[in-house]
C-alpha cells in the first residue's frame, strides 16, 4: 500500500516578483545531450526512492527502471511535460522538475529529483520556486505536485515553497501469486 499526496497551490500570481532568493528567477531549461541525458536518468531513478513501484517487492523484472526510463524520455521529448527546469552544477544536472499541463488553469511537476550529493543545499526549493515562475509566465494560474506520505523530505519542500494538501489517497496493488 502506498498513500499519495496531492499538493496544490491555487494562486501562483505573486511568484513572477521573487527576487529575495539570488538564484530564483534564473530558470535554466533542460537541453537534450547524451552526457546530461545520463545525469538526467540517474536523478530520475533517485526520484523514485519512495514509489511503490519501487519498493513493491512484488515488481521483478525491472518494471521501476522501466518506467521511469519512459517517463523520463517521454517528457524530454514533450510528449508528457511542456518543460524540464534543471540546475547545472560541475556541468552536470544536479536536479530537475517537469512542468505539464493538467488544464488551462492548472500545472503539474510530476517529476522532482536532487542528486543524492547535493541535497540539503536548497536546490530542490530553487527549482520549485523557479518551476513555478515559469508555469506563471505560461499562463497557469495553480500547481499541483504529487508524493508520497512517506517522502518526508518531499513534503516538507512543498509546503514550503507554499503548497497545500489538497487529497490524500490509499493506494493498492492486489497481487495474484498463482499469476506471478
């Protein structure tokens, strides 16, 4: 069992003036390569730390890796996410979120990841002020971002980059053995 979190934030409007933070407002946009394509996949797998598709034990063949390997790639080319906003440190990707589209007035991060070695820098909060900035200039005028209950690092972030708990869901996986 998993349980699933959706964040919201229903009035993104005032973040086109943040200037407080030096790095906010410096949004850098993923560009295709095969050296951050590698940087890119290894922080997609870290982000996955606390998915039930990773910690059921029940998926044996590799099916995690899978899908985020796909769910990845199909953001990078815009099939799933309008935009990759990263942060290059050392000329490499050490974190990222995707921005999709949900409606007209709602965006959504469905990917988030900080390279395990650079965490508790304040990173993950740059990326999300700076995703949030640029679903602003797209036009949207809310954010949802999903996780899991037991991502507290996760949850922690986004409601303090001022996101409110909009659901909670229980999540199952029923598991017929005699078909495994």
């Amino acid at each position: 069992m998993d349980k699933k979190v959706v964040y919201i934030n229903e009035d993104i409007s005032g973040f086109l003036s943040i200037n407080k933070d030096a790095n906010v407002n410096k949004i850098e946009y993923y560009q295709h390569n095969r050296k951050n394509y590698d940087d890119i996949l290894d922080l997609t797998l870290q982000s996955g730390e606390y998915s039930r598709f990773n910690i059921d034990e029940n998926f044996r063949n590799n099916e995690y890796s899978k899908l985020y390997k796909e769910w990845i790639d199909n953001s990078i080319n815009k099939k799933l996410a309008q935009e990759i906003i990263v942060k290059y440190l050392d000329n490499k990707v050490v974190g990222f979120a995707t921005l999709s589209k949900k409606d007209d007035q709602l965006a959504d991060i469905s990917l988030v990841a900080v390279d395990k070695n650079y965490r508790g820098k304040g990173i993950a909060k740059e990326i999300i002020l700076n995703t949030i900035i640029e679903a602003k200039k797209r036009g949207f005028n809310k954010i949802q971002v999903v996780t899991q209950v037991d991502n507290l690092p996760a949850n922690g972030l986004y409601l303090a980059t001022g996101f409110k708990e909009k659901s909670l869901t229980n999540i199952y996986h029923h598991w017929n053995h005699d078909t495994i």
